[in-house]
C-alpha cells in the first residue's frame, strides 16, 4: 500500500489534517489579512478546510493544490456541499509542479505540507513567488521543543527545526515571522487520536485485506513515535509571515 492511501485510511475522520482547530485556523486567516475578495493558494489543501473555513468566514476565492486524488475529490464534494465550488479551486497535483500565475495571491499558504517543497525554507522561497509584495505567508510546520531530542528520532526527522533556525530561514527570505499560533497538547492528542481511531476501524471493517498487517505497523509505530518521542520533544505552529522593510541586519546576540 502507498504512503498516500495509509494517509487516506488515517485521515479519513477528520476535517483538518494537522493538530489545529478551526478557531486557529480563522485566526491565522485574519493575520494573513484574509477579506471579501482576496485570492489565496493553499498547498498540501488536504481536504481544503482552511480554505472552507476562509471562504465562509471571510468571503475569500482561492485555489488548492494537492497531491491526492482521495482528498482532492473529499475537498470537491465538501466545496460543492457548501455552495463554495465558484469561490474556491481544487488542483490535483504535485504542489512543486503546480504552474500558478506569480504575485497573482493576497496570502499564500502551506499548512502541514512543506515536505511537499523539500523544507521550510525551500516553501517559503516558492510561495513567496505567488504574492504580490503587500501580501503574506502562512505555514504550518513542526519544531524542536528541546535540544535535547532522542538522537535516533532526530535522525528520522531530518526537515523538523528549532524555531529560532525557522526565524533565521524567514529572515534569509527577506520576510519577518509576524505572528505563531501555537498547537496545543490537546490538538496534538486530537488529530493523533483521530488518526489512530481511522487505522483501528479500518483494521477492523478489513480483516483479511492482503495489506492489513502493513496497516497495523503503520498504526503501531506511529502511536510508539509519539508517545516516546513527539510528544516531549516536538511541537507544531501556524507562522504568519509578513514582507517588513529591514531596518538593520545585526543579531543583538552578537553586539
Ligand atoms: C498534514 S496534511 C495537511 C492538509 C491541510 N493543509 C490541512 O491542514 O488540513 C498534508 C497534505 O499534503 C499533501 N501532500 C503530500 N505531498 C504532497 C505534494 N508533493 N504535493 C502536494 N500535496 C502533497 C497530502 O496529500 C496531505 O493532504
């Protein structure tokens, strides 16, 4: 089984892929200045909750970009449910190959998906082509909590930062981290809880499936990554990443 079909297996009760709520989300949206009208591309969309969220409370239009077809169709069937199929696009695609018409957006956006870019840096680089230069980032992404992290765990994680390396990454772009809406513990417990109770049914509705063991391990180690190392060591936050004319360079670190 592909890494995207166990995705849409664990995915397959929630709205938001990613451990946040539908509050913060809006929060992130009045950040990034979201109102009637403003146009918004959102990478990794997943089931495109947050442009659902966006378009009802702020009237935006805007495209999603995502790699899987599963999610891409759910996004469709919610948009058209919601009467939001004018306001809001769905592109099945690979988010780096996606062709987008530069400086054309108000916001762009990547929440939980930079992987999808090769890192952070490498998502901010690209999204900051698509806005015009008023216009703002956000990206939801995990970090260290500690240095202190489990060695082996670091070692898997390769992409995961502290936050002060993500400051330095945004700077380096040319754009100052505005604003960091931050994921609880119970965000954490809900989204890995949801994913969890999506493998467990699944298991259950498909005892003999040829690829019913592979799901169980999947299941397992996702629940032994979590609990011996997510976690104590990583955390997860939305960024609102907003264009600011420097005004010096120096770290007051090294005066
Ligand atoms: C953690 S989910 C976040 C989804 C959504 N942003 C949300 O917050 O609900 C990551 C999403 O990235 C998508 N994805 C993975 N690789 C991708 C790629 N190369 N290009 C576009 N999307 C990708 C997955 O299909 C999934 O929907």
């Amino acid at each position: 089984m592909e890494f995207l079909e166990l995705m849409s297996i664990s995915h397959r009760y929630m709205e938001i892929l990613n451990p946040s709520t539908s509050e913060k989300i809006i929060k992130l949206g009045k950040l990034l200045k979201l109102k009637k009208g403003k146009r918004v591309i959102d990478f990794g969309c997943g089931c495109a909750e947050p442009l659902t969220l966006w378009a009802e409370e702020f009237g935006i239009t805007g495209i999603g970009i995502d790699i899987s077809g599963d999610f891409c169709d759910r996004a469709r069937k919610k948009l058209a449910a919601k009467g939001l199929s004018d306001q809001i696009e769905i592109a099945c695609s690979p988010a780096a190959d996606y062709i987008f018409e530069e400086g054309a957006f108000d916001a762009a956006t990547c929440i939980g998906a930079t992987f999808a870019f090769g890192g952070y840096q490498q998502t901010v680089r690209a999204m900051k082509r698509a806005i015009h230069q008023h216009g703002r980032l956000g990206i939801g992404e995990t970090h260290w909590l500690s240095n202190l992290v489990h060695p082996q765990y670091a070692q898997e994680q390769i992409t995961t930062h502290t936050e002060s390396e993500l400051a330095q990454f945004t700077r380096s772009e040319g754009l100052e981290l505005e604003c960091i809406i931050r994921a609880s513990n119970d965000d954490w417990d809900r989204y890995v809880s949801d994913s969890w109770q999506g493998l467990i049914r699944w298991l259950e509705e498909n005892p003999t499936h040829p690829d019913s063991e592979q799901v169980f391990k999947h299941y397992r180690r996702d629940q032994d990554d979590y609990l011996q190392f997510q976690r104590q060591y990583m955390g997860w936050a939305m960024y609102c990443l907003a264009p600011v004319e420097s005004h010096s360079t120096g770290s007051h670190l090294q005066e």
